[in-house]
C-alpha cells in the first residue's frame, strides 16, 4: 500500500498538468536510502499512466567505482523506441548516426569527429529530439539512482533542465541524500539546479509514527499492537525501507532482540535463503546494479533449474526482482545489495569478477554490445589480473571517446596508467596505438606496428580532459608527460613540441597568460627538424597566435610556411586551417582583395568537404575582415549563411562568432534591433567565455548609442566578467573595444579625467597593424569627449597633452578604405572642434565622407555637427535646418535617445522646427537666452552655471545666497527639464551644447555626443 507522500505527490501530478499545457516540468527527489523515493515515483508513473503519458523509466548504473556512460538515458530511451517506433524515429530523423552514441538501436556509433563542442552538439540533439517527440503525447522520463551518475549523465541532465523550451515533458531524477558527501560529484549539480527556478525540488523525509503504523498495518494486513509501533518507530526512526526489514527480521525468528547492526539486519532474509539462492544472490551483488540473465546463467554454474529455483527463492524472499524489460535481475533495494556486497571475502570478490569476464570474452551476446567493453573493462580491473585489465579498460576508453563521454574516457585512461607498470611487459609490447589512440599524429612511426607509449595515453588524456571541460586537470596531465620527456635518455622533440601547443592552448583558455611562451617552447624544438604534422600545427598555432596579437610580416612567412609544410605532408585539413590564416594577414597587410579572395577560397573548399569547423573559422574571419572593411551589406549575407551552416552542425561557440559579427555589422547598418537579438542570441548560443563576453560589449555598444548609459555600464561589466583574467595580456581585438566602451561611458557621465587614463592605457597598449579598426573609433570617441568638455573647469589641466596624444596616434594608424578615411577626417575635425578651430569647411568635408558609407548612425552624427557648425557661422539656416530634420529622422529611427536630445535642443535654441515646412527659415529674435530656450529660469540657469563648474550644493548655497536644501532643490529640477540622471550628465550637456562661454567668450550653439562604434569578435 502507499502511505502518506500527499503533498509530494501532489507536486508531481501538478507538473504533469502543467507538461500538458507544453511547459516542460524538471523535478528532483532526494532521500536517504530507503526513505521511499521509488515508491514514490511507482505510484507517479501509475497516475501518469492512467493520464494517458508516456513513461519511461532509466536506473544510473554502478559498476564499481564507475559508472555507464548516459546508461539512464540509454535505458529510458529504449523503452521509448519500444513503445513509439515511429514517433522516436521521425524525431530523430537526420541525426541518427550521432543519437546512437546514447541509443545505439539508431545506429552505428561514428567514430568521429571529435572536438570541444562534440558533447555540447549531442546534447542539444537530445534536447530537440526529446521535444520533438513530447510535441503530440505527455512524455514522462524518470532517471533513478543520480548518485551514481556518470559524469557524462550528470552533464545531460543539467543541459536538459537548463534548456527544455518546449514540449509535453515530464523529466525526473531521484538521488540518495545521504550518499551525496561534501566531494561528491553530484553535489555541484545540485547546487547548480537549486539555482534554476525552472527546476522543483523535492525532499522526502521519514515517516512519523502516525504513518509508520499505517504502514505496518498495511504489511500485516492487521492492525499492529501499540508496543510493536512503538519498537519498530524507534529502531527505524520512520525509514520506510527499515520498517520492511524489521518485520521481516520478525517473521523470520529474530523476535528476541531485533540486532543492533543494520547490515546484519539487512542480511536476515538473504541468510535464511538456501545456499544456492544465497551463492546467486551474492553473484548479483557483486555484477552492478542489474545482471542479465544469460549473463547470470554462465557465471552461477548451476545447472538452468537449479539456477530458476535458486532465482525464484530470492524473488520470494523479496530479496531480487526481474528487470522491467524481463532480461535480467536486481535488487529490490540497492542497500541490500550492498550489504551483500560488503559481506564478501576480498578473494570471493576477486574470483566472482573473474567469473564474469571470461564468461563474457567468451560469449559476446551474453549482454547488450554497447555495455560490453566498460563492464569487462570493470570486471577485469577487480578480478585483480593487470594483463587482462590494461587492454580491456584501454578498449573501454575508446568506447567511451565514440561516445562523446569524454570525463569518462579519461578516468580510463587514468586508470590504465595507473595499471601499466604492473602489467606485464609482454602485453604492455603488444599493444598499438592505432587500436587505442587517436590524438598524436605518427610523426614518422607506423601506429599499427609501433609499441603503445605511456606518453601515448598522456597525449589521448589531455585531449580527453580539454573535450571534457576538465582544463586545469589537462594542464596537469600535459606537465606529467613533459616531465617523462626530460628524463628520458632519447627525448622526442616532436612529441614534446605537441605538448607544449597543448598546453599554449590550455593556458590561454585558462587565463594563465596569452600562450606565446609555450609555442616559442615548440617552435624551438622542432626547428631544424624535416616536415612533419606535428610541426606544421606548431607552424599554425604560431601564425594563429601572431595574427590575433601581433600581425605582421613575420608571422604571415609562418603561416605561409605551415601552408607549405601541409602541402608536403598531404594534409590538407592542417592547409586550409593555415590558409584562413594567410588570408586575415593579407587583407591587414592592406592586400585587401587578396586577402578576401583567399579567404573565400578557403570556406568553399572546406565546406565541400565537409570540413565544417574549419568553414566556420573562415566565415567567422571573413565577416569580421568585411566589416573591418566597411563592407557590412556583404558581412551581413555571408555571416546569415554561416550562421545556418555551422548552427546545424551544432558548432555552438563557432556559431556564436559568427552570430557576434553579424550583430556588429547590423549594427553598423542601422539594423539596431536585429543587432540586439543576434548578440542576445549569441549570449545563449556560445558555450565559453570569450564569445559571451564580446556579445556582452556589443549589447553595451548599442546602449550607448542609445544613450543608454546605465544599461551600457551594467554590459561592459558583464563584458569583463566573461574575460575574466584575459585582460592581464587579452587579444587586441578584445581589449581595444572595452577601451572604446569605457571612454563612451565616462564622457556620457561628464568624467573627462578617466577618459584620459582609459586612452592613455590604450594608446600603451597599442595599435598593431590589424588593429587599426578598433582604434579608429577609439581615438574619435575621445576626440569628440575631449571637444564636449572645452570649457569644463576639470577638463582644463592635462587638456593639452591629451589632445596632442590623440593626434600622434592618429599619424601611425591607416587609411586604406573610404570608413577610415572618413574616421580620420571626423577625427581631424573633433580636434579642431577641441580647440575651437573647426569651421563648416572642416565639417562639410566630414559629412561629404561619411555620405558615401552605409552608416546611418555616423552620417546622422556628421549632419548634427554641420548643422551646429553653420548655425554658429550664422551660414545658412535653410541647410542647417534640413541637416537637423534630417538627421532627426535618423535618431529617431534608430533609436537613439541621447543623439535625437541632442538634436532636438540645438533646434530649440536655434528656433528651428524638426519638422519641415513650407515658409522660409526665419532669424531668431535677438537677445534669446540659449538657456531659457531648454525651459529653465534664471535662477536655474545660475546653479546650471555653477553645477557645470563642478561647485558642490553647499558651494553653490554659499554663491547665490541660499539655503543648501533650496540648491538641491534646484539641481533636481535641472536634472528633469535636461533629461539627464546626474551632475556629470548636466555639467557635460552644459558644455556640450555651450550654454555657458569658457573665458568669458559668447554662448554658441556647439554639441556633442561621442561616437559608440562597436567590435568585439
């Protein structure tokens, strides 16, 4: 009978509503052992079933001290192609050879490709499957036992919870409370998911007495006496497993004392078996959690009606039950089991495992293919025979890495390097790298003929750990096998050359430094050495790291020399990675045509064949050479056709960078909208920190331009929490952005001082050959801030050599296309606007060269200050006006609040309407106050003064004769009427718009607002 669980149950039946509604449901049900979490789930899935859902039921499955790989997925799944054949086989359609790595009833498992999204592309797969099927029926999966998950189970099931959009779906995990220590492995999980409000927990405590004599009462079939509640509440403290087994330890004579010893209490009923069912029982405990009958057959060695009897004895006792599918055996409770397991002798232990290995070498079909190589490998390893367990477990890890399950295929790894000296050196000689490896090129040795190496599984584990996420633990394994290089008499340079471009690419990921002092490491030892694989990837990590931090000549000869040594070896996938390479570097050189042209050589040929990581490297560089180009309309085609491309090859982070670009180059043309969905997409697409962190700043671009200073402050934050320590030696290409964002920010907030440091550091930081697009704006934006604060009392020290260091700058930097052209002659005029030397020509000039772009943004800008220009010179106001109207429409098109304000105040002043109208232009009256017109009194207009001279509200009481509570009052009323949300904000639009004339010179109408290009991929 079910007793109590009201409340629990009631959570579940809940969530199966709602997963009606098709809003996928995540539970979580944790207990300790014995506590009631199957019972519970049984009569769930009973009202699920009686609802009309599917259901389908997959157990984590302990083997020793490992687990299977995605073994409750696997099992779960499988009943699903059971019940639904056709729904499953439709909802997989497309992608069954890379589903059958978790239900190998699709498919052969491939073999490859492997890479550090290839778990991340599975998953997904997963998930869209899973809704897919859940789209037309109630789907209710029920993972049981999360405590011995495998790693690979562990990580699907997060993914799953995070990122179930839709569906008719049930998905439940049940885990042992009481198993999950301070280091287990769960433990992150659960501290991740408690996080997710999409994910409900459930504790199941004990019973109390109340439903603790319920359930006796329902045991019994008779209402118990008060005593016995009272002995069994006490013994058990309300555990639903114990109460069973203290019944049972009655029944069968222990009615004297119950004993003190829960594993001997756990024990009474198997002890009172017949010694054949008791030697099977103890055959099942030690086979993992299920053992298939056939499998159970060859091992017992009982003839097949003792073995029946011997079963039906420990069914009887409650002791086993047949699996749901009916092909083999459990334990009714896994405590049980362990018990069991615990009771028997280390060489009983060591024999029972042996028994199950040879029974299954010698029989492949005794259990399911997929399992059969980890449970040898298991079997083997606590049979306590090296020699049979080093090939075995290095098989398993090669079954593993087929199955994307990386973390467990280096726990195998580690595993086997742990058995290689004590196996023996004859089998150690008979093994070969080209059954068991797969990451280090033969370099001159025939892997089908050359002993494996330990440094061979170092090589295999460190890629192992790095597909795994586990960096720091490659990092580790990397240093191990360096070190075994320095002690061997005969070191390999090649193979020490490959760790250390190993380890270049782990410390760069890992924030430990930029890389270049490992690949220099490789470099040098493979100097000299003849043309091999090794070297050309050593050659093309070189170039690689060159072109993104410091381009030049010297680095494109050695991306023009890995191309060559590819060629040599016929290895054209290293080729063509080298060759989008070459092409970034001459398209930087200023060989723009050429290198375009390269650049699409190469994504044509990798996509025809079929080489779809490294098409998505070559659009992710060609979008980003385009729109460096100002060529965004091109960017733009280009980057929605590698979107489309790797997004269907589940090239998460590619897609992210190709997605970020295609972000920026919306926004260059004035698509801000599609600009902020495509870098908001990019958030949820890219999987690392890198790719996230550059859709942050190009979130944070948009702001700015918006005039969003608060939401553009909160997205640059987020921009160097994603780099994290990248910035101690970050890529140019990441830091120079922030540089530009940080100087945006400070100039809308009136802070002229930290625009100064921010472009003093950039300006040291600086600007290679390849990097002059991002310096461009840069050096603008600070131009234009410097211009807004002429006049503003903290600007004025330090102003001098401020601008000089914009202009030196400048000089060095290049003008091969017409966008940075015309960043130098907007740049030119904001200087010259600084000084108060700019004139219509100098803005005419800007405004003709910015025409011809496709940037609405900076044409509108450009108009702003023409206009501005001419109303200053008293030129003509029909132009201004046109300027103004038009420029306007821009703004507000876009969206841009602060630019639209901007333009919007300098028509107020200069009495022109926004919209436009028959009847001439006419002249201002004479003598009107530019501050009147922005609506403030004169008594504003003197704390306005005083404010923009940087006086505190005291100062400002003491000045005018007023009370410091009467001047803040003030200062609110100043800050509604201008817009603005601070004193720095008003103080910079009060120079901006020269309300107030510096040394005593009249007020004219000048403006502002800083440049907000962005770049960040």
């Amino acid at each position: 009978m079910f007793v109590g669980r009201a409340d629990e149950l009631a959570v579940l039946t809940d969530a199966l509503t709602r997963a009606a509604g098709q809003e996928p449901q995540a539970l979580l049900i944790g207990g300790e052992a014995g506590v009631g979490k199957t019972r519970l789930t049984e009569e769930f899935l009973c009202e699920a079933a009686r609802h009309g859902a599917v259901v389908a039921v997959g157990g984590c499955v302990e083997i020793g001290a490992e687990g299977l790989p995605f073994a409750p997925f696997s099992t779960a799944l499988r009943t699903l192609h059971r019940q639904l054949p056709g729904e499953l086989a439709a909802a997989a359609a497309g992608q069954e050879d890379e589903l059958a790595r978790i239900l190998p009833e699709l498919g052969d498992t491939p073999r490859g490709p492997h890479d550090e999204e290839s778990t991340a592309r599975l998953f997904e797969l997963t998930a869209r499957m899973l809704e897919r099927l859940a789209t037309d029926r109630t789907l209710v999966l029920v993972l049981e036992d999360l405590h011995w998950a495998d790693t690979s189970t562990r990580h699907l099931l997060s993914y799953l919870f995070r990122t179930l959009a839709s569906g008719r779906l049930v998905l439940v995990a049940t885990y042992r409370a009481d198993d999950v220590h301070r280091r287990h492995p769960l433990r992150p999980l659960l501290a991740e998911l408690d996080r997710l409000r999409t994910v409900q927990r459930i504790e199941l405590p004990r019973f109390n007495r109340a439903e603790v004599r319920r359930q006796l009462a329902g045991i019994l079939a008779t209402q118990p006496e008060e005593d016995f509640v009272d002995s069994v509440f006490d013994r058990s403290d309300g555990n639903a497993f114990f109460v069973e087994e203290l019944v049972a330890s009655r029944e069968n004579g222990c009615r004297a004392g119950l004993t003190e010893s829960l594993r001997d209490l756990l024990l009474v009923r198997v002890e009172v078996l017949p010694d054949a069912a008791q030697r099977v029982v103890r055959i099942v405990a030690e086979g993992g959690s299920t053992v298939e009958y056939p499998l159970l057959r060859a091992v017992a060695g009982l003839t097949e009606d003792e073995l029946i009897e011997a079963l039906r004895a420990a069914v009887g006792a409650n002791i086993l039950l047949a699996t749901p599918d009916g092909d083999g055996y459990r334990f009714r409770h896994s405590l049980v089991r362990e018990a069991v397991s615990d009771d028997l002798l280390p060489g009983e232990r060591s024999r029972v495992n042996r028994r199950y290995a040879e029974a299954m070498e010698a029989d492949d079909a005794l259990i399911r293919a997929e399992e059969r190589v980890i449970r040898l490998a298991s079997y083997w390893y606590h049979a306590n025979d090296p020699a049979k367990a080093l090939p075995a477990v290095l098989a398993a890890s090669v079954a593993a890495r087929r199955r994307h399950a990386y973390s467990e295929q280096l726990g195998l790894l580690e595993r086997a390097m742990d058995l290689w000296e004590s196996a023996p050196q004859d089998i150690r000689e008979s093994l070969r790298p080209a059954d068991y490896t797969e990451v280090y090129p033969p370099c001159g040795c025939d892997p089908a003929t050359t002993p494996l190496r330990r440094l061979d599984l170092l090589a295999e584990a460190t890629v192992a750990a790095r597909y795994g996420g586990e960096r720091e633990r490659a990092l580790k394994i990397t240093k191990t096998g360096l070190r075994l290089l320095e002690e061997d008499p005969d070191p390999d340079p090649l193979r020490a050359a490959w760790f250390w471009t190993e380890r270049s690419r782990l410390v760069s990921s890992l924030a430990r430094g930029d890389g270049w002092e490992e690949i220099a490491r490789a470099q040098e030892l493979v100097q000299g050495l003849p043309p091999s694989q090794v070297h050309a990837e050593v050659l093309v990590r070189a170039a690689g790291w060159g072109m993104l931090h410091n381009p030049g000549p010297d680095n494109l000869a050695a991306a023009e020399r890995a191309v060559a040594y590819a060629r040599m070896l016929g290895a054209e996938d290293i080729e063509l990675n080298a060759r989008i390479t070459v092409g970034a570097l001459l398209t930087d050189a200023g060989d723009v045509e050429g290198g375009l042209a390269e650049l699409h050589a190469v994504k044509d040929r990798a996509t025809e064949l079929g080489l779809t990581v490294l098409a998505g490297r070559a659009h992710i560089n060609l979008t980003s050479q385009l729109e460096g180009m100002g060529r965004s309309r091109e960017a733009v085609a280009l980057a929605e056709r590698g979107a489309e491309l790797v997004g269907k090859a589940r090239l998460f982070d590619t897609e992210a960078w190709v997605r970020g670009n295609l972000a920026e180059s919306l926004y260059g043309l004035g698509r801000w909208d599609e600009a902020t969905d495509e870098a908001r997409r990019t958030l949820r697409v890219g999987q690392s920190a890198a790719p996230r962190g550059a859709a942050s700043a190009r979130l944070a671009y948009l702001a700015l331009a918006r005039g969003e200073l608060t939401e553009a402050t909160q997205q640059l934050a987020a921009a160097h929490a994603h780099f994290g320590n990248h910035e101690s030696q970050p890529q140019p290409q990441h830091r120079l952005p922030l540089y530009r964002l940080a100087v945006g920010v400070a100039a809308g907030e009136g802070r002229i001082a930290d625009v100064r440091t921010e472009v003093a550091e950039a300006v040291a930081f600086g600007f290679a050959l390849g990097q002059h697009r991002y310096a461009w704006p840069l050096l603008l934006a600070a131009a234009s801030a410097e211009a807004d604060a002429r006049g503003l009392p903290a600007a004025e020290e330090g102003r001098e050599a401020a601008l000089v260091l914009l202009r030196t700058a400048a000089r060095s930097l290049a003008t091969p296309v017409p966008l940075w052209t015309a960043h130098a002659e907007y740049l030119r005029a904001e200087l010259l606007r600084a000084e108060a030397r700019d004139t219509v020509a100098d803005w005419t000039g800007v405004e003709e060269a910015v025409r011809t772009l496709d940037r609405p943004y900076l044409l509108a800008r450009a108009r702003h200050r023409l206009a501005e220009s001419l109303l200053a010179a008293g030129a003509d106001r029909e132009t201004a006006a046109r300027l103004l109207r038009d420029a306007h429409a821009t703004a507000d098109g876009l969206g841009s609040r602060r630019l639209r304000e901007d333009l919007a105040l300098l028509a107020q002043r200069a009495r022109l309407p926004l919209t436009a109208i028959d009847a001439p232009v006419e002249s201002p009256a004479p003598g009107i106050d530019p501050v009147e017109a922005l609506g403030l009194t004169s008594r504003e207009r003197d704390v306005l003064r005083l404010v923009a001279a940087g006086n505190t509200n005291r100062q400002i009481a003491v000045e005018l004769f007023i009370s410091p509570k009467t001047a803040s009052v003030h200062v609110s009323n100043i800050l509604a009427k201008l817009g603005v949300s601070g004193r720095g904000e008003a103080a910079a639009l009060a120079h901006r718009l020269r309300l107030f004339a510096p040394a005593g010179g009249p007020a004219g109408p000048v403006s502002r607002p800083p440049e907000a290009v962005r770049r960040a991929v």
